[in-house]
C-alpha cells in the first residue's frame, strides 16, 4: 500500500507531461458537447443553472484581457456548464484586484449584458443556490497551485457556520430584515472556470460570487444596511475612536455622497456627507438627491458610533465593572458567535492577512455589527510577502504564541471576555468532527480533481513560470537551515556588503541561511520559488491542528454517536467509522489482507470494530443503525484510517489511480481498479483497497466466499477453538456456509452464519 501512495503523492507534486492544447471547441467536443442537445439560455435574461463542478467559458471579441482599471473591453462570453446547460451573453470585461495586477495572468470582472454593453439591461444569473448576479469576478489566482486556495478557505468556513444549525447564516441573527433571500452566504464562493481567449486556452480561473449587497441580504438604500470593506481596517482607520475615511470602503448603502459634494466612490473613498458639509443644501435638491443625502448623513453617524464603541467598552473595564456588565456592553454592539467564527477560521487556516483587513464588518440597523471573512489568498501555509511557506521548519514564520488580535478592534474582546465560548464552540467542531485534518484535505483534493489534471496540464504550459513550480534552490556557498520564531526573529537580514563565514547565518526570502564558506557579495539563492502539491495539505493540517488544539486548550470529549449503514441489494459495502459499535445481527465486518494467488480478496472476520479503521461489510439488505461514543482520532498515528489493505475516509474522497473500489458492474460485484486520478469518487465513511503488491494490477479482485477466512474467535479474544459443528450437530473442520456451532476451551459456545 505504501508504494501506491508514494506513486499517487509523486504525481500529485510533478505537473504531468504536457501535451498539445486543445481549443475550446476540441475541449468542449471531448466533453461530449453538443449544442443542439443542451439546454441554450442565450436568449433568456433569467438563467439558472446548477452548480457547476468545473465549467468552461471562451471570450471572444477581444484580443487581451485589460490592463488598466475602469475600462471596459467589450467581448461576448460563450459558457458551458459541463452539465448540458450552455448561453453566449455579451460582457462588459474589466480589470479586477488590486495584487493580481503585478502577475501576468490577472482577475478579471464580467458584466454581462443583453442588446448592446451599456449594461442597461442585464440578465440575472443563478448558479446552484447562490444568489442571481449579472456581474462575477473571474479569480487568476496566479501564485496559487491549487488555483482556488482561498475558496476552499470559503468552503471551510460555510462548513464552520451551518454547523450551527438554526441561524447559522450571519443574516438570520438580523432583527429587522424583511423577505430577506435565503441564498445570501455573506461570504464568497466559486466554482473552476476554464476560460479560452479567442478558442485558445488561457487559463485556470475561479468564477466567483462579488461583495455584493444580494449577497450580504442588504437593500441599495437603506442607511442601516452598511457593510465596510477597506485597506485597513483596524484600531488606526476606525476601531480607534476616529474615522480614517481613506482607508476605509463604504460598499453599501450605494448612491452615498461625499462632504465635497460628489457622488461616493469606493475606489477612491473619501469622507461621507453630513449635515456640515457647504453641499448639503437640502432646499436646492431634487427628491432623489435629497434621499440619498440624508441616507449619507444617518450612514454616517452609524459608522462614526462603531469607532467609539471600543472607548465605550475600555471605559467600562477602567471604572473595573463587573464582567457581566462588558460581556452585556459587547453582546449589544456586536453578534459574538460571528466574531467566534471568524476567529477559530482565521486561526485555522493561518489567514495572516485577515485580522486588520480582508474582513467585512457589517450590520442591519446601525447597532450591532456582524464580521465575515474575505480575500483568502494567504491562507493554508501562503504569506503575503514571503511568497509560500511550505516546510515543516518554515510553520515557525508566524507561530500560534504570535497571534492576537488586539490591533484588530472588536476581535479583541472575544479572546478576552469570551474565551469560555470560544474555545467551547471549538471543542464542539472538533469532537463532532466538523474541522478536522482528513476532511479538509478530502475538500482539497475534490477541488484538485473538479479542475482535472487535463486543465492543470494545460494551465502549466500556458503559464510555465509560476513561482508554485519552482523550488527555492541555494548557491554552492550555502544552505537553508531550519529554525524556530524566536531565531529567525533575531537573525540579521543578509547584506551584499557583509562577509559571511562558514557557519554564520542571515534570513532572507523567509529562509535561514547558512554560509557553508566565506562568501561575500553573493545571494544565497539562484532560484527563489514556493513549489507546492497536493501531499502537501494533509501534513500540514495536522501539524496546524496539533498547535491550534493546544492554542483553544481543546480536549477531547467523547460523545453519544450513531451511524446508518445502507447495505443495497448488491449484499456489501465499506464502511469506516469514528466509534466502535457492537456488530447487529445480519451483518459481518471483514478485514482485507490483499488477494491470494488466484487473484481473490483474503478477507479475514472480525468481532471488535476499532474506531477509525475500515472493514469489508457483508450483509442483507436493509438499515442498521451503528450505535457508539466517539473517539479521539490519532491523526499522527501511521495506522490511522488503514487496515491492511483498506483505507478508509471520512469525507468525500476520489480513489488515487492504482487502486480499487468496491462496486457492482453487471451483476458483478468485486473491487474494481481506478484508472485515472479524480475519476471515481467515494461518499464519507467508505473505503477503497490499495495493494502494496499488485501482481496483477488492473484486474477486478473479486470474493470467492467458499474460501473465506474468517477469525471465529467472536468476543472470546485469543480464546483457542476447540471444536466446531454444523447444524446438524456433526464435527467439521472448518466453518461451512450456514449454521456453525463453535466450542471454545472456556466453555462457551457461539453460533457463526456463514452466508
């Protein structure tokens, strides 16, 4: 088995070999594409469609993307679901994001549109359950391998929040929303999105949801839907008692005015509107202008009551009232189990970027302010100026003791008055295991192979100098060094002019270096890159875990848990659970061992289930409820989710290429080998069959039941088996299909059914 995971991590970190791109008509073809057999929303102005897994969009009438903001590039869109559902719309494209413009494949956004590129008339697009736009953001994500890194990070995070059930969306803790759209996430989301230019292909690209009010369950103009995005936002631009209104962004309420009397714009934000401003002259305006000016001013007397509400808060704690009192004052002007959230997500996924900006504060009635995630770029082992930090010795760049977020306003308080909560709400996500190193990479690995190897092959082509494939190579006269926080804080950054001599150290590129010699005046590095692979993210996550449980003092509670096997009419299954459970009657739970010369599993019964290990299961059709309490995974343990042959998952999980998983094809049922990588998926608590020594590789492994063997030891441990015999009382050698009787030398007798 373990060189069959070795062969599938290998070729997860190398790009496979490139071959000849195909056009966007070829690509469609090979997808089985065929116009006339889908369905064409081209000329419809409301389009639902399903959620994509990866679809695909060619942009023609335009020979390059922009490159300068605020200019449209008028084109057509021609967008294929992969599903059967296709329209070709016209788009108004633009320049998108401020860091992408330093890369060579930059965002782009598209504001489709009907009869001419005006935008007057736009069509409302629905993917899956989001809610409808006319405008997306197309997502480069250049220094991404994974093209998609900080959507993952979005899907984590809505895992995290419907894990709280009722109210889980931020919007349904609002008091005072009327007929609000249940599809509203408050945070982003996007599906791959293989875009063409002009037929050729160009890149890997992230269809994404905007920061759009629809999506927050926010109205254009009301002054008490405000939702603030900005450069920084922190205790200097607005936490801090003042407004720093250049740093911040006023996304909504739209049509805002600024004191110098023009329209508000959050590219260049300038201070709102208010009753002193020389252009608030009421009597000279029209309805309209009117309205949207006095929604400034009462927009911006909420804004300006957040900034104080820190002071308010500090005021209380200096006259040292008692604690229920602050909690009481913070609960008033903040949702807590957002600002909890939004804390166990960042920690989690070691967003460094997301505790003084990149995070949306917004509320519902001016008073009480809710806080969701953004931009999740530099998440997962990413940092925003050292490119990608991904070894072992590098997790020290930003430890766990270095987090706080006392520089990060309302954050603050979550940490100091409701830590109980916090690491409450943590514990709850660990012991049920909503958050846990396996899942979340299962969910990279389902994104990996949504995109395919096929698309990653031609985005490695197409853009061959990505930092992500590169390795960081040193010069002959020296070597990078582990380190801790600590050394790598106190060591001088390295300088042309300073003679170095063997053993003498410098940090630079986020990396301790070594002189392996006297050098002067050369870099330690020729070759500074941040190569990255899918192997990478499970390692990683529980290293991440293991320092995050001991930062939110988690302990591990066991908990009343239960399970409901399906056994179809096929008579098997796989099955792999966190909690032992006594085996009903009507099923029997197998260890595999590999297959034996004829080319047939060596299967072995078992008694005792183990939490967190995967059996072969045989039984008659029906639902049996599995009943037991869960169990503390050791996720560091070599044993961890395998059994001998099988290995077993506990989310969704694509079987790697050069294994098996069960199923039933005409009739047949057997372990079937995976061809290629992403092509066979299994659902949660399955398992699949990896062999170290395939003799035979790619043949079906199938059960040959007249030999099976079974461990008849039941719940007598190493009891040893004295006699054994069939229904009709005779003495046999081995157990016999039908009714065994076993007598074992403490006396007891067992009844086995072998089927």
């Amino acid at each position: 088995m373990l060189s069959c995971l070795l062969a599938m991590l290998l070729m997860a970190a190398n790009p496979i070999e490139t071959k000849a791109q195909q056009t966007f008509t070829q690509r469609l073809t090979t997808l089985g594409f065929k116009k006339d057999e889908c369905t064409d929303w081209s000329d419809s102005t409301e389009i639902v469609v399903p959620m994509p897994t990866c679809a695909y969009a060619n942009v023609t009438g335009i020979t390059s993307f922009p490159v300068k903001f605020n200019k449209q590039s008028k084109a057509w869109i021609e967008f294929y679901d992969g599903n059967g559902n296709y329209f070709k719309k016209r788009a108004g494209i633009y320049l998108q994001g401020n860091n992408s413009v330093k890369w060579p494949k930059r965002h782009f956004k598209a504001a489709f549109c009907e009869n001419d590129w005006t935008e007057g008339t736009t069509p409302d697009i629905q993917f899956g359950n989001w809610v409808a736009q006319d405008e997306f953001h197309f997502k480069a994500f250049y220094q991404d391998f994974f093209r998609g890194i900080g959507i993952i990070g979005y899907k984590i995070y809505d895992q995290l929040t419907i894990g709280r059930g009722e109210l889980g969306r931020i919007w349904e803790r609002a008091d005072n929303l009327k007929k609000p759209d249940p599809n509203a996430l408050c945070h982003p989301d996007a599906f791959p999105c293989i875009i063409y230019l002009n037929n050729k292909f160009y890149g890997i690209y992230c269809l994404q949801l905007k920061k759009h009010r629809k999506n927050m369950n926010q109205k254009k103009h009301t002054a008490e839907h405000i939702h603030i995005d900005g450069e920084t936002i922190d205790n200097t631009s607005i936490f801090g008692g003042k407004v720093d209104w250049t740093q911040i962004e006023v996304r909504n309420p739209k049509d805002l005015y600024t004191m110098n009397g023009k329209v508000y714009s959050d590219e260049t934000p300038e201070e709102l509107m208010d009753e002193t401003s020389a252009y608030y002259d009421l009597s000279t305006d029209d309805a309209k202008t009117k309205e949207y000016k006095q929604m400034t001013a009462q927009t911006k007397k909420y804004i300006q009551k957040l900034s104080k509400y820190q002071k308010e808060i500090q005021t209380l704690i200096n006259k040292k009232e008692s604690t229920e009192t602050i909690r009481a004052a913070i609960e008033e002007r903040y949702d807590i189990a957002s600002m909890i959230d939004y804390v166990i997500h960042n920690m989690l996924t070691n967003n460094t970027d997301g505790n003084a900006k990149n995070f949306q504060w917004f509320t519902y009635d001016g008073a009480k302010w809710f806080v969701a995630p953004y931009d999740l770029d530099i998440t997962f082992g990413h940092f925003w100026d050292y490119h990608i930090i991904f070894a072992p010795q590098y997790y020290y760049f930003y430890p766990m003791s270095s987090w706080n977020f006392n520089n990060s306003g309302p954050l603050r308080w979550v940490q100091k008055y409701f830590s109980a909560e916090l690491n409450s709400r943590y514990a709850y996500l660990r012991d049920n295991g909503l958050l846990n190193a396996e899942t979340i990479a299962s969910m990279f690995d389902t994104w990996y192979y949504a995109i395919g190897e096929a698309n990653y092959q031609d985005e490695w082509k197409r853009w061959p100098n990505c930092p992500v494939l590169k390795e960081t190579l040193p010069n002959p006269q020296w070597e990078i060094v582990p380190y801790t926080y600590t050394k790598y804080v106190n060591t001088p950054d390295y300088q042309d002019t300073v003679t170095y001599t063997a053993g003498k150290t410098c940090r630079i590129e986020a990396r301790i270096w070594k002189a392996l010699s006297t050098v002067k005046g050369v870099k330690p590095y020729k070759q500074v890159g941040y190569k990255d692979s899918l192997q990478r993210i499970y390692p990683w996550m529980k290293d991440r875990f293991v320092s995050l449980d001991k930062w939110m003092k988690y302990t591990f509670t066991s908990i009343p848990i239960s399970y409901t096997l399906t056994i179809t009419s096929v008579g098997w299954s796989t099955l792999c659970l966190p909690f032992r459970f006594d085996i009903p009657d009507g099923i029997e739970l197998y260890t595999v061992k590999g297959k034996n010369s004829q080319g047939q599993l060596i299967k072995e019964r078992v008694s005792d289930v183990e939490a967190y290990k995967p059996y072969l299961v045989k039984g008659a059709p029906g639902d049996y409820v599995l009943i037991g309490e869960s169990e503390q995974p050791d996720e560091a343990s070599a044993g961890y989710l395998v059994n001998y042959s099988l290995t077993g998952c506990l989310a969704d999980k694509y079987v790697p290429k050069g294994c098996y998983v069960l199923q039933n094809h005409n009739g047949k049922t057997a372990f079937y080998p995976v061809e290629n990588d992403g092509k066979v998926k299994i659902g949660p608590h399955r398992a699949y069959l990896c062999l170290e020594d395939d003799s035979q590789p790619g043949n079906m492994i199938g059960f040959d039941d007249e030999e099976t063997h079974i461990n008849i030891a039941m719940s007598e441990g190493r009891t040893e088996v004295v006699a054994i015999y069939n229904a009709r009382g005779m003495r046999i050698e081995k157990p016999e299909k039908g009714v065994n009787i076993v007598k074992y030398a403490n006396g007891r007798t067992v009844k086995v059914i072998v089927n």
